[in-house]
DNA sequence: CCTGGGATTTTCT
DNA sequence: GAAAATCCCAGGA
C-alpha cells in the first residue's frame, strides 16, 4: 500500500473553480470497519453562490441546504429523485453557499463502476448518515493526494454541468471539469 | 442511433 | 401535488 498524504484544510479554502479542477484525479478514501475504498476522481461539477439557479442554494437556506453554507471541507450528501445519493463537497467560506458535486470515478479496488454521481456513491457506500461530515478529520470519508500521478492542465476538459436544462443562463456555464480520455467519465 | 418512462422519496409550493 | 444536480431498460427508426 503506498502512503497517502490527506489534503488539508488549505485545499478547500481555494476558489471552488479551481477545487473543482484540482480534485481531478485526487483519490478520495470510505473506510468501512477495516475495509478501505478507493477510486480515483475524474469528473466534478461547481455549484456556485446563491444566484446560481442549478443550485439548491439559490432558493435559500432550508433544512436540506443548509450544509452549502457551512464551513469549506464539509460533505454535503442528499437523495435525488427518490433513489440515489449525491456526495458534494462543500467549498468558500461560511454562510457563502457552494459545493463541487462528484461525478465519477475511476475505480483503484471498488467493486462497481462509479461512472455517475448516483453510481458513485453506491459504489461507496455513501449514505445520509455521512452528510456534514468533515473531510479535513474524519476516519470514514476523506481525500488524499495521488502518489502515482499529477495531473496536467492540458488534461482537463470543461463542460456544461449535466441535469440543470431548468436553470436559465446558468446552465451553459462551463462549471463541469472532467479528465480527457478517461473511460470513466460520466458523459462527454 | 434515438426517445420516453418508471422506480422511489425528499423537498418545497 | 409536482419536481428533482439519476439511472436503467424498453421500443422505434
């Protein structure tokens, strides 16, 4: 097993666009019992601010939401249509509302294909229960540096975000980053 | 190749 | 009551 070096609080304190571009290829670890998954992240997706009609921020705090505002480094989880879990990350300071939603990844020793956001989190066991959960400290859900590998700017390829037809002009924003040539990318 | 609908439940209106 | 930051499968061209 190689050593792995967590990302520290510093990292999330950056600008949620450049986040979303440098978990590119950042391995993220769910440690079950003495189990430990791991897959390595190629697609993100930034939600951004309180305007941002993607966003479930942009009506206001709720009692769902309000984990966007929290502090950067915590995990922002929720169910989508009735059925799959989304694991975001939430970025920018307190009472700011932003998150990076995590798309895909490519997978190190999983079982199942994390090719989506609802795949993912099935395939790592990602529940309600790990929602506002600090990733700077926690033994169960945390991110690390890839040992093997830095990623190149050249590499990534910006998008329109995927699902947000609804959201006026902010749904040709190119706030969805994904690593070229990956065949584990979500969608083109 | 494409389009459309069902699953299932939380959330807001 | 309708819609949702999804996924999978069926059916038609």
């Amino acid at each position: 097993m190689p050593k792995f070096k967590r990302l520290p609080a510093k990292f999330y304190h950056q600008n949620t666009f450049k986040i979303a571009e440098e978990l590119l290829g950042k391995f993220i670890i769910r440690k079950i019992g003495k189990r430990a998954l791991i897959g390595k992240i190629v697609e993100s997706e930034a939600y951004y601010g309180p305007n941002d009609l993607a966003s479930h921020a942009s009506r206001g705090k709720t009692a769902r939401t309000k984990i966007m505002f929290d502090q950067a480094g915590t995990a922002y989880i929720y169910l989508i249509y009735g059925m799959y879990y989304c694991f975001n990350i939430v970025t920018e300071a307190k009472d700011f509302p932003a998150a990076i939603l995590i798309r895909a990844a490519e997978p190190i020793n999983l079982s199942k294909k994390a090719n989506g956001p609802g795949k993912f989190c099935r395939a790592f066991k990602i529940d309600k229960n790990l929602n506002g959960e600090n990733l700077i400290t926690s033994k169960k859900l945390y991110l690390v540096e890839n040992p093997n590998e830095k990623i190149k700017k050249s590499q990534i390829k910006k998008a329109k975000r995927i699902g947000v037809d609804y959201a006026g002009k902010y749904k040709n924003k190119l706030w969805r980053f994904y690593l070229k040539n990956n065949q584990f990318v979500s969608k083109k």
